[in-house]
C-alpha cells in the first residue's frame, strides 16, 4: 500500500535554530512529491515541486531535497513567522493525479 | 492567496441536512480537486473533475456528489449530514495536473 509516513509530528525550535523535517514514502512509481505550508483553518499553500532523486529546490530560508525514498524540508535560521505545519505529498505514476498527504509536521519557533 | 476561492467559508447546520460547498478555480486551470481535512484522518482525496467530466475519485461517501459546470466552477454537494461530517473541505485546482493549489476552505460543522 503507498504511504507517506512524517517525522516528527511536531518540532520546537528557538529563533535561529536551524532543523530538517522528514517524508518518506513507499510507493509504487512516483510522479512527483510535493511541499506545502498550512496555517491554522487555512488552506495549504504551496511550496515545492521536487520529480527525481538528488533534486533540491530552495525558498527563502526552506531547503527541500529529495533522494529515492525520502525528503528533508531543512530550514535555516527560522523565524516565528516560520510556526505553521508542514505538509509533504506525493503524486503517483499510475493512476489518477490525487494527491496522497502524509499527517504533518506541526513546527513552532520559539523567539 | 492561490487564486482559488470557496463560498461558504464556515457551515453550520444539523444531521441530516444537506449542504453545497462552492468552489472557484484559478484562471485557466481545467482540473478541480476536492479534499476533505478532519483532525483524525488528515487531508483525503475525493474527486476530480477536469474540463466538466468526473476523472478521478477517492473515498467519497455516496451521500456526496460533486460537478463541474461549463464556467468551470465546481460543487460539492453532501447530502443526509452525519456528525462524522464535520471537517474542512479544501478545493484545489491545476493546470497542468502536477502542483495543485488550494482555497481557503469551507468548515462544516454538523450539530
């Protein structure tokens, strides 16, 4: 079954203190995996499209990598601007374009 | 903001009610997704519409149905409400079926 597994659920760093957040995924043929950002009752915003193993794209202080079974979101000196969940996704080879999410990171930056 | 906007933002009604959610989808963009967000389950996939014809579907409940109307505009139709209904339900649309990007969100809640 394809899955998409988060870790941690919820991270506290102070202002500044830089991190990396995990997706790894089983899945059977991947199209694409994909970053987003969501705050409290909003929806998602998104952040990144990444397609093949070794790719890296970069936003602001965000970082996402990914290698052939999972992908950091590394973030660099964060702000409490930052606080928000993080939401991977991926987008399957096979079949239609739905969207499989992993349950979030819930992040919070301490100033 | 993404471009996509939902009408109603908050839903209040009783079991066994019936709603319509409304979503309008960026400019341009043929394909219109829809998500529902519960705090146990996290974000589901339900359907897809592109260009007016059903392409994909998940696991949404019979009691629901959706369309998509010539504008493009697209409805989402819950029917015979359940308190277990109670959710956010998010509208993504795309262009080009890989990065999907979100309204703001209905939240229903049924009492």
């Amino acid at each position: 079954e394809d899955q998409v597994t988060q870790s941690p659920e919820a991270l506290r760093l102070q202002e500044g203190e830089s991190s990396s957040l995990n997706c790894s995924y089983t899945v059977s043929g991947l199209r694409g995996l994909f970053w987003y950002r969501q705050d409290p009752g909003k929806g998602p915003e998104f952040l990144f499209t990444l397609y093949s193993a070794g790719e890296e794209k970069e936003k602001e202080r965000l970082k996402a990598t990914l290698t052939k079974k999972e992908s950091f979101l590394h973030i660099t000196a964060p702000k409490p601007e930052d606080s928000a969940t993080y939401l991977c996704a991926v987008l399957l080879n096979f079949g239609n374009e739905k969207l499989t999410f992993g349950t979030g990171t819930r992040l919070t930056i301490i100033p | 903001d993404s471009g996509v906007t939902q009408t109603p933002k908050h839903l209040i009604t009783a079991t066994g009610q019936r709603v319509t959610l409304r979503c309008s989808p960026r400019s341009g963009d043929l394909s219109v997704y829809w998500y529902q967000q519960s705090l146990d389950q996290g974000l589901q996939f339900l359907i897809q519409y592109y260009n007016g014809e059903e392409r994909a579907k998940g696991n949404i409940l019979e009691r629901f149905s959706a369309q998509q109307f010539p504008d493009l505009h697209s409805e989402l139709n819950l029917s015979s409400l359940e308190l277990g209904d109670s959710a956010l339900y998010f509208c993504a649309s795309s262009a080009t079926g890989y990065e999907q990007y979100f309204g703001p969100g209905t939240r229903l809640t049924v009492t």
